[in-house]
C-alpha cells in the first residue's frame, strides 16, 4: 500500500502530516495483544508478558478518550470482512491462558464492560504444559551456580547477565528440533510441572466461570504450545485440529479463532497460514506489529497486533506507525 502525500502538504512537518492523514495511519484500528496482568509492575525476565493493572487502565483509557471504541474479537472481525468505514475500533486478546486473567483482568473489565478473548493453549488447562520460560526464570533468580545444556558454568550474575542467558536460552530452545526433555532436565531438574501450571495457569472450572460472562470469548492457541515452524506439516496440522475440537467439546461452543504461539515472522509463516484455514478457524492473529486495515480482509490468517506490556507508550506506537508510514509499509502481515 502507497500513499501520495498532496504537494501542498510536503511543507508540514510530520505531527501536521499525520494528523492530516490519520485513516491512513490508523486504519479500522487494533488488536492489543495481552499475556499476563499483575497487581503490581514487575522486574521480571519475562516482563514482556506482563501489564500491571493501572498501566493497563491508563492505556485503556488514553484510547478512550481519544475516542476509540472497544468491541468483540467477532464484531471486529465483522467489521473487516465488510471492509467497513467504521474507524477507531479495537479489541482486546490475550495468549496462553494464565490465572491471572480470570483473578485480576476479567473483574477490571467487567468495570469497564469491555469484552476481550483468551487463546488458550489446551496444555495449560490440563496441568500437563511445561512452562518453561517460567522454570527458566526462577532457575536463573535461584541461588548457586548455573549450568546451560552444553555444559557452560555461571556463577554471580549480575540482572542484565541472566536477562543475556534468558534470551539467549530462550532463542535455543525455540530452535531446538530435538526432544527438549534432556535439555530440561539438566536445567530444571524433576521440576514438578503439574504444581507449576496450576499455579499460573486457568483450570477448566475458570473457564466455565467465565463463560458465563458476555464479555468473555476464547480461540485456540494450539496443545502444546510449540514454535510452530520447527514443527512437521503432520504435527502443525494437529496441533491447529486437535486443539479446536478439543475446546469445542470441553466448552461446548464453536472455535472459530487461533492464534500462533509466539508468533512472530520466525515461528509462523505461508505454512501456518495455510493450514490455518484449511482445518477451519476463520480468523489467525500473530505477533507482528500493526494495526489493522480494509486490505486485511484478504490476510484474515496472518492479522497483526499491538502488544501491551507495563512499558508500553501511545508516544511509542504512534511513533512506530508512523516509521511504517513513512516507508510506506503501513500494512502488516
């Protein structure tokens, strides 16, 4: 998508011109993109999952008072599909399935009547997932030496030291195509995983609970969680079918929504996308920044969306928008 900035505007500067071309900016508007919601903000390694609760209100309603609307995940969807004119829209998703969305962000939004959708990972609400970004934190935050998979020593790390390991453990694990079971092991020991998961992860009966709100919807996020582009075609397609009929029967309710873990240009892409339609969702959100656009009716399985962490910023955003505009790459897929 190009845009053709009027000879009379090249003079503005660049506030002037974005205000000038708002809609082409903005777009319908966005999908926000949640994991976890704390009470308070965290110095966590995995803080790019999480949002406090008043940095989150305080986003919530900046978009308010800008004039921004917050509809369903299928209202939303609706609106795309009939390319409409509606502008200012968004809605609110969030990925994995934690506990802490049914203790501490469906009674915030029940205050404010906003209606959100969780993609749940089917692993998370069996006790069986192995959350190991989680178990890598506290391994790293523990106490003693450490000891990576290849042998690597580590003693008195400094906070930015185990935020380098973190990621770079991260990445390899990612990668990995072998069984990451021995790598665990050697990591996190016999870590008991069940008494992990349900400490942070919703049970079923949540689900139930929340089902009886309007304001709450679900999508899958596959069984287990993997990055998806190490996976086979076999185990892709299963992962996307088995999830979905899965939370089907459990919840008695069609799933028409996925969203890929992790989610970005590295772990999904064409394949994904594919196959993504070919077993039966209507809709697939990832990682990749962006807002959302008319021309996204024909990317319904590669949607991107607006993460929200406690370091998130309007001035930030709208910043990253208008380096898109500028490059004239405004829509994302």
């Amino acid at each position: 998508m190009s845009f053709d900035i009027k000879p009379r505007d090249r003079k503005l500067n660049l506030l002037e011109i974005i205000k000038r071309y708002t809609i082409s900016v903005e777009g319908l508007g966005l999908i926000l993109c949640l994991h976890r919601v704390s009470l308070k903000k965290k110095d966590s390694l995995n803080s790019s999952l999480f949002v406090d609760i008043d940095h989150l209100n305080l986003v919530i309603d900046t978009f308010l008072k800008s004039g921004y609307s917050f509809i369903s995940f299928d209202a939303f969807v609706k609106e795309i599909e009939q390319k409409s004119n509606a502008k200012k829209i968004i809605t609110i998703t969030f990925d994995d399935g934690y506990k802490d969305n049914f203790d501490i962000a469906l009674p915030y939004f029940e205050s404010k009547k906003i209606p959100f959708l969780i993609y749940l990972t089917t692993s998370f609400l069996d006790g069986t997932a192995q959350l190991w970004w989680f178990a890598l934190e506290a391994y790293l935050d523990s106490e003693g030496e450490k000891v990576d998979p290849a042998g690597n020593k580590y003693t008195g790390l400094s906070l930015n030291q185990k935020l380098h390991l973190f990621l770079s453990w991260r990445e390899q694990i990612l990668k990995s195509t072998e069984s990451k079971e021995n790598a665990f092991k050697q990591l996190f020991g016999n870590l008991d995983w069940i008494s992990l998961n349900r400490q942070l992860a919703l049970s079923w009966e949540d689900t139930c609970v929340m089902q009886k709100s309007n304001l709450v919807s679900f999508g899958s996020h596959t069984i287990n969680h993997p990055n998806l582009a190490e996976c086979s075609e076999e185990e892709v397609r299963k992962e996307l079918s088995l999830s979905k009929s899965y939370l089907e029967k459990k919840l008695e309710t069609s799933i028409s929504h996925f969203c890929y873990p992790y989610g970005s240009r590295n772990e999904c892409g064409q394949r994904e996308f594919g196959i993504a339609r070919e077993v039966g969702y209507k809709t697939a959100t990832t990682t990749r920044f962006g807002n959302i656009f008319p021309e996204h009716k024909s990317l319904l399985f590669s949607l991107p969306r607006v993460s929200i962490t406690s370091d998130f910023t309007i001035k930030e955003y709208r910043k990253n928008l208008l380096r898109r505009f500028m490059r004239g790459s405004i829509i994302s897929q």
